[in-house]
C-alpha cells in the first residue's frame, strides 16, 4: 500500500509555518518556466456571460477578471459534466439534475451534559446563506453517505457563475474537493493547482491578493476524505480554527459521522441534509428521469410505493437516482429487503455488458476482485483514510485486466493530480464514490470473518502486521474501522455472510454501540436465533426507539423487541457443579443472584426481587427498598463464574431434598462457568429440535 502521508518524512504541511514559501517559490517558479515553454493565452477559456459580473474599479482589475475567467471556465466543466448513471446516462448540466433534498440547521443545544440537539427545517438550499438563523462566517454541511453533499457544493458554485442570488452577492467562490489535499503546500497552491489551467500566468501572491481584497465564499467539500485531517498544522485546519480566511465565509462540507472536532463551537452554523422526502423523489422522476411524459413519471412512482424497496434507499439520493434510471431502462423494478441487495444489484449493473457497451449479449463474469477489496479495506483502515492511489501503484497491486476492466465500466475514475514534490503531474485512481470503496471493503472484512478461526479484535497493531497476524496465527483479525465513521463497510459486510454477520454484530455489541448493531442485524439475512446472545445483550441494556431515529433504525429495533419477546423462558434449570458460597443466595427469593444490584441502603439483591411490589422492605434493615438502584458488578462476575452443568445434561429429580433438578447420566456431559452457558447451549448437541416434516410432531 502507498504509505500514509502523516508518516512520509518529507510531507510539506509537517514543516513549520515560516518554511513553507522557499518550497511555495520554488513550485512557482517551475510553474512559470513550464508557461513561458508553452506560452498559450491563459485567458483562453470561455468569455464571460452576461450574467457574470467581474469585479471593477481596483488597481489589479486585470488579473481578477483573468482570475475570475478561468475559475469559471473550469466550473463549468466540474459543473457540467454530470453524470445520475455513469453506465447508463450521458453528461448534462447539474441545473438539469439538481432537486433539492429535505435541509435542516441546529437550532440549539441544551440539557447540559446531556446536550440534546434541537433541529428546524430550512425551506430549500438557498435559505442556509438567506436565513437570518443561519447567518455565520463559518457553516458545516453534514449529511449521510450517498445524501447529495458534493451535488450540493456544485448546485451552489453553478449559481455563483451565472450571477444567480444569493450567490452573486460573493465576488468570488472557491470550490476545492479536500481529497486532493495530499502533500498540498498551501490552500493558495491547491486553488492554481486543481482550479487554474496548467498555463496560467497568475501565481499564489496574485491569488492571496485577490482574495484578500474580494468578498470571498469558500467551499470545502469532503472533510471525511481529507487525507491530513489529523495535521494540525495545515491551512484547511488553520481555516477551522479561524486563523485564517476570517474575512471570508467558509463552507465545510463533511458526513455527518466524521465532524471536525470543534463543530460545537457557538460561532458555527450547522446545516444537515435528510435525504429525499417522497415530495423531492416525485419531483426529481419528473424533472430529470421522465421530464414532459406524466405517463412514465406516474409508473415509476407507483413502482416505488408498491414493491418492497427499503425506506432508506428511497431516502438516499445516490441509491434513489441510481434505480430510477434502472428501473426506466429495463422496465421491471426488483424487491429488496436491504440496503445490501440493493447495492449489490447496483454493481452487477456496472457489469452488465448490454448496459455498458451498448451491445447484446449476456451479463459479464465478473473478474476476481479480492487484491481490491483489500486495497480499498486498507484504505479506509486507520486515522488517515485513502480511497485513491497513483495509478501505477494501483495497477501492480491489482493487476492490469481488473484495473482496465473497472476503469472501463466507471468503478474506477482516473483524475489528474500534482506532485509536489516532484513537480510533476500525475495519475490518481480513485473509486467512483467512497461508497463503492466501502462496498468493496466490506467484502474484504465478509471474507476474513467467515473463516471459522477467525475472531474480531480491535486493531492495535499497523493493519500490514494485523493482516499477517490473521493469516499466520489465525486467531484474531484486529479492525481499524471506526464503526460510527465507516459503518457501512459493517452492514455490507453483515448483508453478504450471515456467518460475518454473527461475529461483527457481536463485535459491535460487545463495543457498546447499540444503534450501529442493530443497523447492522437490519442487513442481517439470517435468523435472529443465531445471534441470540448479541440481542440478549441488546436488549439487557435497554434499547429504545425515538423519533429522530431512521425508520431503518426504527424497523430493526422493533424486529429485534418482538424476536426477545417471543423467545418464552423455560423452567431454570441450573444444577451447580459445587455448591455456591451462601453469600452469593440472593435473600428476598433464596436463589443464586441474578443481575444483582446494590440497593440504597447498601445491601444486594437481584434486580428484578429489588424492583418487585412483592418485596417492600430489605429483610436485613427494614428500609424501604429504593429505586435508586445500580449494579454490582463484582457479585455478578463472582456468580458468572460458577460451574454449572448443562441444561441438556440434568433430570427432574425424584428425591424431597429440595433440588428440583440433578445430573442426567444420559445426558451432555459438559460443564462451564455460567457467563458460557448460551454461547454451549445454544448449539449442544443434547438440545431437542422439532421434527422438520411434521409440525406435529413434539420436540
């Protein structure tokens, strides 16, 4: 794998501040001697139209309006160059694309320390720089994977340059895309690197001097794939801070899993996308899939409402655009049950050779990929995440026919770049969108996980020593993913192999991380049976359904209630191997203690006879057994560890000793502490099963 760049020792953003302009002069100047080799017209892009204004009446007019020529130029490539379907749909303008999805800003905080977050809906896009409420020097847009974040970013720089308002009311707009930001010397730098031609007359000091003197907004879009977010010591981050561009109104645009880390400050503004309400999809299938044939447009809404498409597919504009087109160019629209299968049905079309070539014939085979799912798990590995590469790094780590392939169909989308430290231009190689990335991770992290040897860890090695740490030892696969950052690498995971799912959903419930668990059982296509320990685990912390939360997250939740509802206790059959220490019997209903908790008055009881109308008073000091509970953690890893026998290996027993149950000589013959007993019973082979013919039959 390329290495990272927060460990290359000549990363540039790691010198200090007073010795970045001898390295800024000296890409000047190569920059320079390349234009006066290749003297064409730096001004040679489209004029401006008449709804774009230039700024007048300054000493420099001339190099702001030569500026402001070639940042729209190139605006109007990014701009109109947009693609819904990469293998279906050709390139048009985004005002041909652009609807608007559901937007709301945080309102307030409050409920210290509980912070609860107090939201209110925006009327569209334009309101987040119109709205009083809104009104700020610094904004972050935030949204889910696939929410139309970039769209966004575009939709707004497009209406700056034809003069639309509220844009028109900047002078000038940078939009700069953070994962090119590798090795970058400065934000001027980027601006003359990714948004100015090669042959531009202009330097970083003209660009400094006509932000400096302009009414300037400032896009960063894709903080998540920002490749030095952990470089304190950058300009992107001394932009955050406020040390600079503090004139300027600056747009940080990021999912809404991976915030910069100051973004409660009070003089930030945050603005989240929701996704596609049913409003903007009717309006989205009218405008751009089926514009000016009702007809078409009615059939495909009915396609959605009547087939069994998950709510948050609807919701997610990337997945939404991509079936309209879909199911407008073959007619039939397919039911999905997950996010999973409907991603997976998303690729094979990517593969599809009709589709792609234009031709008859069968759906292409698709080519091994494992090298690539592995790349791009690595890549989303860590601190510092990468989903693109020099492409001839690329090619030798997953060969030339996959690289030719993927690029061929639009998995893999080449981008020119600039090295800074060769002052060179080269090729990158990136995955269409971080969501493929994820895709392709997920299949990598599928891949270990169903090894029957293999267990999950988190990562506390370097992911190369982690990787021969699994292959040589076979015993733990440490994971880097931070699951709230890169959760959809674990659902995919969990939708692909039910044996993955087992162990990743009882990776992340053993991590405390409900919500995320039970979206991953949400792509879960097995039964909840298999998983039942996660989900008794799940269900003993108190899980809860809230309004806020998504109607996947809500539907999963509800599943995984009714699954513990229905699962009937059976009679306690617990026979010990020794008998357990007195102190461990529980003294309001004389057995051994279960979920034992510390009562007010300092004495110990199971929760359910503390919390019970029978018991009003503890028997040891008379008082009033209290609510105000909490749990004793030491007695219940005490009585876990207990030896017991298995349920599959006792009887009722025929002696008047008192013990309901004994030893089954007949029966299993294993014995383990307490805290094993779900993870054996739950697969011995003693337990009785019910006749799979007969329904009549009992068990």
């Amino acid at each position: 794998m390329e290495q990272s760049t927060s460990k290359r020792k000549d990363c540039f953003t790691c010198v200090p501040r007073e010795l970045r302009s001898s390295k800024r002069k000296r890409v000047e100047r190569e920059l320079d001697k390349r234009t006066k080799e290749n003297p064409q017209s730096a001004t040679s892009g489209q004029a401006a139209g008449p709804e774009e204004v230039l700024l007048i009446g300054e000493e420099c007019t001339g190099k702001k309006s030569q500026f402001l020529t070639e940042l729209k130029s190139k605006y109007r490539i990014l701009c109109g160059g947009i693609q819904p379907v990469r293998f279906q749909c050709d390139k048009c303008d985004i005002d041909k694309l652009f609807v608007s999805s559901r937007i709301k800003f945080l309102e307030e905080i409050y409920g210290e320390p509980i912070n609860q977050e107090r939201w209110a809906n925006l009327v569209d896009y334009k309101a987040i720089f119109t709205d009083p409420r809104t009104k700020s020097k610094r904004r972050i847009i935030d949204g889910r994977p696939g929410y139309g974040k970039s769209m966004l970013a575009l939709k707004i720089t497009n209406d700056w340059c034809k003069g639309r308002a509220p844009m028109k009311e900047f002078q000038v707009l940078i939009l700069l895309q953070l994962k090119q930001f590798r090795n970058v010397p400065s934000i001027y730098s980027a601006i003359k690197m990714f948004l100015l031609p090669k042959d531009s007359t202009l330097t970083e000091d003209d660009i400094k001097d006509i932000l400096d003197g302009s009414s300037t907004m400032v896009l960063l879009d894709g903080y998540d794939e920002y490749p030095e977010r952990e470089n304190k010591d950058t300009d992107i981050s001394h932009i955050l801070q406020g040390d600079m561009f503090q004139k300027h109104e600056v747009v940080l645009i990021t999912r809404t899993s991976c915030l910069p880390p100051d973004h409660t400050n009070a003089t930030i503004k945050r603005i989240q996308l929701t996704g596609f309400d049913e409003p903007s999809r009717e309006r989205y299938i009218q405008k751009v899939v089926a514009p000016g044939r009702p007809g078409i447009a009615s059939k495909l809404s009915r396609f959605f409402k009547v087939c069994s498409v998950p709510a948050s597919i609807c919701r997610t504009p990337l997945l939404f655009v991509m079936m309209c087109h879909m199911v407008k160019k073959s007619g039939r629209l397919q039911n999905f049950m997950t996010v999973t299968q409907c991603f997976n049905h998303i690729i094979k079309c990517f593969h599809n050779h009709k589709e792609v070539m234009g031709t008859e014939g069968n759906q292409d085979k698709e080519l091994d990929h494992s090298k690539l799912d592995q790349v791009a798990f690595e890549g989303l590995s860590g601190n510092v995440q990468q989903i693109s590469w020099d492409k001839d790094k690329l090619i030798g780590q997953i060969g030339k026919d996959l690289y030719a392939e993927y690029v061929r169909i639009g998995i893999l989308i080449e981008e020119e770049s600039f090295n800074y430290d060769s002052l060179e231009y080269y090729t990158r190689t990136g995955f269409y969108h971080k969501m493929i990335a994820e895709w392709y991770a997920a299949h990598h992290l599928a891949r270990v996980a169903t090894q029957p040897e293999v267990k999950l860890g988190p990562c506390q090695k370097p992911l190369s020593e982690a990787n021969d740490h699994t292959e040589n030892r076979g015993t733990v696969f440490d994971i880097s993913l931070n699951p709230h950052e890169d959760l959809c690498v674990y659902r995919y995971a969990c939708g692909l192999s039910p044996v993955a799912a087992q162990k990743i959903t009882t990776h992340l419930g053993n991590g405390d991380i409900d919500q995320n668990t039970l979206l991953c059982m949400a792509e879960y296509s097995g039964s909840l049976a298999s998983i039942e320990e996660t989900v008794t685990l799940l269900c003993s912390r108190g899980i809860k359904i809230r309004g806020t939360h998504s109607s996947l997250l809500q539907k999963s939740t509800v599943t995984v209630m009714e699954f513990a509802s229905s699962r009937k206790p059976g009679p306690d059959i617990t026979v010990f191997v020794e008998p357990p220490n007195e102190k461990l019997f529980c003294l309001l209903c004389k057995n051994v203690f279960r979920d034992p908790v510390i009562t007010e008055c300092g004495h110990t009881y199971c929760k359910q006879c503390a919390t019970s109308k029978h018991f009003s008073n503890c028997p040891v000091d008379n008082n009033n057994l209290s609510w105000t509970i909490h749990k004793n953690i030491l007695v219940r890893e005490l009585v876990e560890e207990l030896v017991i026998h298995c349920r599959y290996g006792c009887k009722l027993s025929d002696d008047k000793s008192g013990n309901k149950y004994e030893v089954d000589p007949d029966g299993c013959p294993c014995t383990f502490p307490m805290k094993d007993r779900s993870k054996h019973e739950s697969h011995c082979g003693f337990a009785s099963r019910s006749c799979l013919s007969n329904t009549g039959c009992p068990p």
